[in-house]
C-alpha cells in the first residue's frame, strides 16, 4: 500500500470514527431529552406513569412492526423453543424496567432517576468480579464510585426528600436492578437474534402485560387532548425508534467501549434538560454524586462489554 492510499484509509477512518461518536451522541441526546418530555407528561399534563409506559411501549410496537416487515422480515421469524426466553425477558427485563424507570421519573423527578439507574453498569461488573472475573483496581473503583455517588444523590437530596414517598426511592432503585436484569440476561438473545428483533418481542410482551394492568378502554375513557397524545407520541417516537437508529449506524462505526461511554451522555443532558425545561435541578452534594455515578459508568464501559451496550438496551 502506498503512502497516499494509506493516508487516505486513515482519514476516512477518522472521519468514520467521528460519525459514529456523533450519531452516538444523538442517540443520547433523544434519550436524555425524552426522560424530561415524560416529566412534563406526568407533572403538568397529570397523566399516570403507568400510562405513559404503556402506550409508549405500544407505540413503539406499532411503528417498529411495520418497518420490519418492510425492511427486515425475516427478524420477525424466531423459533418456538425461544418464545418462553423472550416471555421472561419481556415481562422481567423490559416491562420491570419500563414501570420502575419511569414511575421514579414522576416520584423523584428526571435527574435522581436517571443517576440512580445509570448504577447497573457498575453493578454489571461487580456481579461478574463474584462470578469469578478478574477483579481489577478500576472494577473496586466503579463499584465504590457508584454506591458512594448514589448514597449522596439519596442523602442530599435533604428536606426535599421528606416530600417524596418510600416508593419513590424503591422505584429507583428497581429500575437500576431490573435494568442490570436485562442487561445481563438479553446477551442471550442477543447472541442469537438481531437487535430489533429483541426490541420488537420484548416490548411487544412487556405492552401486553401492561394493557392488563391498565386496560386501554380505560386509557381512552380519560378523555386526553391532542397535547397529551401528541406527547405520546412523540415518546414512541423520540425515545425509542429515532435513537435506536441512531445507536446502531454509531456502533457500526465505533467499538462497544466507546459507544459505551458516549452514551454516558445521556444522563447529563437529562439533568440539564430538567433544568433548563423543567426547573428542576441538581443541589449541592447531589452533584457531586451525579459525578461519581457517571465516573462509575464510563469504568464500568471500559471493563465489560455488557455494560457498554447498557443504552441501547434500555430502549
């Protein structure tokens, strides 16, 4: 190889690495933002988390579907011995998740959920450093890093804490342990079957339980404006579809690591997001924290695969 065409491979390289990082981004930024649009659904459109779950979950399915008949039919086909994988995967993955991330979205606001779930990939490593996996110096500092930081969002948070309910604080801290679940337990699946094709049945399983918990008979009964359903939507749309895209053209770009740790973005532009749209914000310590819990992601990106991929597998 010459030296000319060398240079021209390692350029377009460059250039291929910085479309990946920047779609990467994008992806964080849709995720970030979408976190503070649920806010503004639950807090001043007064409309149950449950719901929101739901039919974000619902809509996801709906626009996912068709695209892959369309674009990739044969993701729709998975063999019967998998169904029962994808059933608790569903149910216990993506459905858990959904219902604790975003109830603690509503009870303790955009910035303290977010951090307290972004613990999985520092738990991620330490449930593997049990099972055997070499324990490195930065696998001891995640794990510290993240309890330590999550211990001063919780303890901070001070006087304001009294106002919000114990449920709050356990639906906080289920979202980070049924997201290290899923994160854990998709990489079956994930062996096995495309991406989207996870995405689709898991949430697909994870709508239907939720229509059971609140019916959509109920759902249209309560009489929501164009505003609402158009928040609806754009949740389906934005925090989902969009940002999938996204992830997946970066990643073909990037090495999981560093995916990994540009999608640790997306924390910050939730808590700046809620600042800047909702007024609400992180205080004192609280930020501190936020630090240490985001230190504790990115180590965590860097030690294990699987929690790189953490982002993308939240949906």
């Amino acid at each position: 190889m010459s030296v000319r065409s060398g240079s021209a491979a390692a350029v377009s390289s460059d250039r291929s690495l910085a479309r990946g990082r920047a779609l990467v981004f994008a992806a964080a930024l849709f995720w970030g933002t979408s976190a503070t649009l649920a806010r503004f659904v639950f807090r001043d459109l007064h409309v149950p988390a449950f719901t929101v779950v739901e039919l974000r979950l619902m809509i996801a399915v709906a626009l996912l579907g068709p695209w892959l008949v369309w674009r990739k039919p044969a993701a729709l086909r998975i063999p019967r011995a998998d169904w029962g994988y994808f059933v608790v995967l569903g149910l216990f993955g993506v459905a858990a998740v959904q219902g604790t991330y975003y109830y603690a979205i509503a009870t303790l606001g955009v910035g303290l959920a977010i951090l307290i779930q972004y613990v999985a990939p520092a738990l991620i490593v330490g449930f593997e450093a049990l099972r055997g996996a070499r324990v490195r110096p930065r696998v001891i500092v995640a794990v510290v890093s993240a309890l330590a930081g999550t211990a001063l969002l919780v303890g901070a948070a001070g006087q304001h804490a009294g106002a919000i309910p114990i449920r709050g604080w356990l639906a906080g801290a289920g979202a980070a342990v049924s997201f290290t679940f899923y994160i854990l337990y998709s990489k079956r699946g994930l062996a096995r079957h495309a991406p989207e094709t996870v995405l689709f049945y898991t949430f697909a399983i994870a709508a239907a339980f939720w229509a059971v918990v609140t019916p959509p008979a109920r759902i249209l009964a309560a009489g929501y404006g164009a505003q609402a359903w158009a928040m609806f939507l754009a949740l389906g749309l934005f925090s989902t579809l969009v940002p999938f895209v996204c992830f997946y053209a970066g990643l073909r770009r990037l090495p999981p690591v560093q995916a990994g740790i540009v999608a640790t973005l997306e924390p910050v532009v939730a808590v700046l997001s809620a600042a800047l749209i909702l007024g609400e914000g992180l205080r004192g310590l609280q930020w501190a924290g936020a630090a240490m819990v985001l230190t504790a992601a990115v180590l965590a990106s860097v030690e294990a695969p699987s929690a790189a991929e953490a982002s993308v597998e939240r949906g």
